[in-house]
C-alpha cells in the first residue's frame, strides 16, 4: 500500500475562478466564496472517504511584484492575492471530519518558535492530534520586508536557520514531561513544576527561555513536513520531517531522490521507515483512457496560450525569490544566456523548471516546462491506479501528493473514481488504522 495527499497549491486563497485565466467552466462560485469554508471542507470530507493521509495547506504572506517590476498581473488574475492565513481554517477542517490529517504551512521568518510551538500545540488539541506542521524558509524579499527585514537570507542560510527553529519548536513542546500533569481536582494539584522546566535556549539566530505554557497535544511533538529538494532542504527532511513533499518528473528521479534521502536519514540515525516521500503528481484523468489522452492534449495546447505563458513567466520570476524578472528577458533568448545563479528563491524548483532545457529559448521552455507534471498518470480511474501501483513498485513507495485544479470536479474525478479504483487494487487503505496524523502516517 501507499500514501496519499493533497497539495491545496493555492493556500487558503483564491483558487481557479475564471475561464479567461485558464481554469476551465467547472469554477463555480470559487470567485466570490473562496474565503469560506464550505469548499474546504468538502475537499476533506471527499479526500477521507478516498482514505488520503493529509491535505498540505501551502501559504504566502505578500503581494508578488516581481514580474515586469508591478503587481498588475498578480492582482489582475488572483495570483497567490488574495490569500487568507490557514491557521483559522484548520480547526473547522478537522470539526467536519474525523480522520484526514491537515498541515499548514508556517514560514521560519514569520513566526518566532515559541508562537510556533503554542499555536501547533493549541491546534494539536482542537484536532485531536490531526495536525502537521510544513515548515518552509519562504522565498521572496517582499515577503521578508513584511516582516522586518531588509531582504531575504541566502538560499543555504536559510536552511541552517530553519533547521534551528525546528529543533527550538521541538524543545519547547517537550518541556512538559511525562507525569507533569495530575488533573488531580480532589487535592487540587494539576500539575507538578519538577516536570516542567525551561530550555534556555540560545542560538544563531534564534533564543527562547521557556517553558511552553500549555500542555502537550496528543501528538506530543508535531509532526514536521517540509518540501525542499535542494541538499539543504534535503538534510531538514532527513532529520527532522515524518513527510515530505517531493517533487519528480521521472521514475528514475524519484527513486534517486528517495535514496538520497535515506541515505541522510541513516546518516541521523533515524530508520528510513519514520519518514515517507509523497511525490507531486498532477494525473489527468477522464471517463475513458481515450477521454483522457484528449484532455491531455488540451492541457498541453493550453500552455502555448497568451495566459498560460503569462502566468509561467510570472512563476518562474516568483521562484527565483524576485530576484530575476523573466518578464523582461526577450523571450527568443536561448536559456544558456540566462544567468539562473541570481536566483535567491526555491533553487530545486527553478533547476526542475530547466531541467532538460539544453538549446531551446525562453520561449519554448515556458510553453513546455512545468514544475508539476502528471508522471504519466494519464487515462481512466482503473488505468490511472495501475499506473501509481506500477510507479510504486519502481520507485519502492511511500506515495503520492495530488495536486489539481481546486473545484469540486476534480474533487470528485479523485474521491469518487481513483480512490475507489486505488482500494479495488488494495493500493491504499481501506480504513484509518491510528487515531493520529502521525500515526497513520507512518502505519505502513
């Protein structure tokens, strides 16, 4: 058996709401709704009935302006603006289901590790110990002068700053130890102050006394997520993730990155079991095999359009952490003239965006490369399962993290025809074995 997730790409944002963007006629009342929760919780509810692991919450904190030097474009199409902050949302998720785990995302520059650590230990209670924690370093200057900063820390930094954080986050939710609380109403004794004490941590960059000033959630310590693939972001997964985000366009990649990953899993003493690699796949999937290779087709036609190209350049100014604007680049210059190492943003996205890209131009690499592809998982609800089993057996597992267009078509193209197709095949669960995120993720 294997994992399965759910990237909501889009945060607790905006999500595909306009036909002249793109995003096709299945959009519905996305334009005026998506601050509400009703989208959100039927995506859950639908996602636990087809036995998935977790929905990743992904989140930005500001206006992206680097494309052509303005913002027009991202306020014009709704590009990652307007987003809300997932935290609210995660308790109403976990109210309306009883199982799927929900991970949102917190960025090591927006939050002090203390607030971290009480609000996922908080958020560890209000769902019953469904809560994950997807740690990023975010990636644009605009999102570091919102809070405080000049600009953003180099790429490597970053990691080495995460990487303090985390192990500050983990400290303070350890600080109330097993037998710190009584409960005891009948001597009025609740909680022991031998078992409760403070960390003093002190570090590069960050400091923080202690204790926590709650007690642990079910979980304990939350269960980390993250999704870098560059050897940094690769060394935070290795040593501290339960999950990660990995992003692939071939099966020999995939069993590659799974390798180098427990190779610096062993190399933390950690057993490659206690962490599993969701890889990132956008299937494409219809009534027939037949129905299904046409709608790739248009899929892949799409992306020579005006709006498609637009948004792809936008993207890829966006990955670059801002620091490169391919909307001014001429768009016939061949893409070995383009110095890539001004980038400062998601180093691993930008090299899988220019992955293979030896000879063409600009031009052709933006109507052709995505960062997220269908990994082949192109035909029917059946087709497509034995697709992700045969994946599987390459690979050696752990699973899948979906990412679709956010309308309930796709919703249901997933829950109602592949998960069904998926448990026929005895590929993914039949029931939640724990009672936790953690738990059932690492259940097999």
């Amino acid at each position: 058996m294997f994992h399965l997730g759910w990237f909501l790409g889009n945060g607790f944002g905006i999500q595909e709401w306009s036909a002249h963007n793109g995003h096709g006629p299945w959009t519905g009342t996305n334009v005026v709704d998506w601050m509400k929760p009703d989208l959100y919780i039927d995506l859950a509810q639908n996602l636990e009935r087809a036995g998935f692991d977790y929905i990743l919450i992904e989140d930005t904190a500001m206006v992206e302006d680097s494309y052509n030097g303005s913002a027009e474009v991202s306020l014009r199409r709704g590009l990652m603006t307007p987003k809300n902050d997932p935290m609210p949302l995660v308790p109403l998720i976990a109210r309306a289901t009883e199982h799927i785990g929900v991970v949102p995302t917190v960025s090591t520059i927006q939050y002090h590790p203390y607030l971290a650590a009480r609000l996922y230990t908080t958020l560890d209670h209000l769902t019953e110990g469904r809560v994950g924690m997807n740690v990023v370093t975010s990636v644009t200057d605009r999102v570091a002068q919102n809070f405080g900063y000049t600009e953003h820390f180099p790429h490597d930094e970053r990691y080495k700053m995460a990487m303090e954080w985390i192990d500050v986050v983990q400290q303070l939710q350890s600080t109330w130890k097993p037998g710190a609380v009584l409960a005891d109403a009948e001597n009025g004794r609740y909680a022991d102050h031998r078992f409760v004490q403070p960390i003093d941590f002190v570090g590069q960059y960050f400091s923080s006394r202690g204790p926590l000033n709650t007690i642990p959630g079910p979980q304990g310590v939350v269960p980390v997520v993250s999704a870098g693939g560059s050897a940094p972001g690769r060394e935070l997964a290795a040593r501290f993730d339960v999950t990660q985000m990995a992003m692939c366009k071939t099966v020999e990649d995939m069993k590659e990155y799974r390798e180098d990953i427990h190779r610096r899993a062993r190399s933390f003493g950690r057993s490659t079991d206690d962490i599993k690699l969701l890889f990132l796949a956008s299937p494409v999937i219809a009534d027939t095999d037949e129905d299904a290779q046409e709608k790739k087709r248009r899929i892949e036609a799409a992306r020579s359009s005006d709006a498609a190209i637009e948004y792809n350049l936008w993207n890829m100014s966006y990955t670059s952490g801002g620091r490169i604007d391919f909307g001014a680049i001429d768009p016939d210059t061949p893409v070995d003239q383009i110095d890539l190492s001004k980038q400062n943003g998601e180093n691993s996205s930008i090299a899988n965006l220019f992955q293979h890209t030896e000879g063409k131009t600009l031009r052709q690499v933006v109507a052709s490369s995505y960062q997220i592809t269908d990994l082949g998982l192109v035909g029917s609800p059946d087709t497509v399962a034995e697709q992700m089993g045969d994946i599987m057996d390459e690979v050696g597992g752990d699973g899948f993290l979906i990412y679709l267009p956010m309308t309930r078509r796709s919703i249901a193209e997933v829950s109602d025809g592949l998960g069904p197709a998926l448990r026929r095949r005895g590929l993914i669960r039949d029931e939640y074995q724990g009672a936790t995120l953690k738990e059932n993720i690492l259940a097999f």
